[in-house]
C-alpha cells in the first residue's frame, strides 16, 4: 500500500466518524468515495460511517471491480458517474441528511435549480443543484441519471433520498456537503416567507472570484 493510499485511509476514516458524530449520516446511510492514482477507495456496504476501519475500506480499480477490503456500497454507480464525468473531482459524499433530505421530498423544489443561491456560500462551494426524480435505493439507474448529467454539476438530490455531492478533495466535498445540508435547513425554514437573494451580478461575481 502506497504511502498516499495509507493517508488517504486514514483522511476518509476520520472525516467520516466526524459527519456521523455531527448527525450528517445515521444508522449505516450515506457513502464516500476518494479518487486514487491506481483506483477508488469506497466506503463498505452496511458499515457506519461512524465505525469506519481505514484497513476495511474497499478497494476498486479504475474499472470499479472489487480488489480488497469489505464489500463495497451498494450505491457504488452514484461514484462511478460523477467520478467518471467529473475528472476534476477527487472525492463524492453521499448523505441521508435531514435537511437535504427535506427538500428533495417537497413537491415545489425546482428540479433544475433546486438549491437557489441564498447564501454566497451555498454558490461557492456548491453551486447549481439538480434534483434527480425518485427511484429505489440500490437501483442503477440512479448512476444512468448522474453520468447524463454529463458533469455540468458538482451536486445532485436524489428525490425522498439525499443529497450526492463531488469536490477537489475529500475534505471538500465534506465542506460541501455539510454547506448544502444547512442551506437546505434554511430553506426549509424560511419556506413562506419573502426571501432576498443575491441578483445575477452578484451570483457571477462569486463565479469570477471563487471559481
């Protein structure tokens, strides 16, 4: 094992326990997956994100067969899409995440822009927001939906499921999941009521300075 995989491990390992100690995942919901020079690192199938052992972790090659550790998640083709659409990406975050969840659950969530830019936030570390329409855990077409996405967003919502979200590192696709969770909070909170948002100049200016 090289000494990156070794880190890699131990990075995924650990931000995990603090997502499922934070109350981003419960029970054995929600997977991970760190991109490798010689593969993917995935979380196993039926582990809590809180219990995750660096040694368990699955290891996939770079055509997603299975070569070491605990069986991978179920949802694997969720990481497959995005990573495979999304070479920038290095890492992809899957949550049960109450507030995330909620809104992808409400019938009014605008399926092409399902998270609107309240905060600057939300827009610089996760962008645009597609909902993606319900279909049971488990079934690939849930990856089929993601990889026609062609890339063009860095996260989705899964409808009555959870959020999937992608960043340059693990540590920011956390970040990143953690921003929509609580930008979704806030959007369910303020539901009914008059809301400003940034305008479209403003919206660009975060784009040109963040990126």
């Amino acid at each position: 094992m090289t000494p990156e995989e070794r880190d890699a491990r131990t990075e995924m390992a650990r931000l995990c326990r603090s997502l499922f100690e934070r109350g981003f995942s419960v029970g054995s919901a929600g997977n991970v997956s760190v991109r490798l020079e010689d593969g993917y690192l995935v979380t196993p199938t039926n582990c809590r994100l809180g219990d995750l052992e660096p040694d368990r972790i699955a290891k996939l090659d770079r055509d997603f067969a299975h070569l070491s550790g605990d069986r991978p998640t179920k949802e694997v083709f969720l990481h497959r899409a995005f990573l495979k659409t999304r070479p920038e990406a290095q890492a992809v975050v899957h949550l049960h995440s109450t507030w995330a969840t909620a809104l992808s659950c409400l019938v009014d969530t605008n399926p092409e822009d399902c998270v609107p830019p309240l905060t600057p936030y939300v827009v610089m570390r996760v962008g645009k927001v597609r909902l993606l329409p319900y279909v049971r855990p488990g079934d690939p077409r849930m990856g089929e939906m993601i990889h026609g996405l062609d890339g063009r967003f860095a996260a989705v919502l899964l409808a009555n499921h959870g959020p999937v979200v992608t960043g340059r590192t693990l540590f920011d696709a956390v970040a990143a999941a953690e921003e929509l969770e609580e930008t979704a909070k806030l959007l369910v909170a303020l539901r009914g009521q008059p809301v400003r948002l940034p305008d479209e100049t403003q919206v660009t200016e975060l784009h040109e300075v963040f990126g």
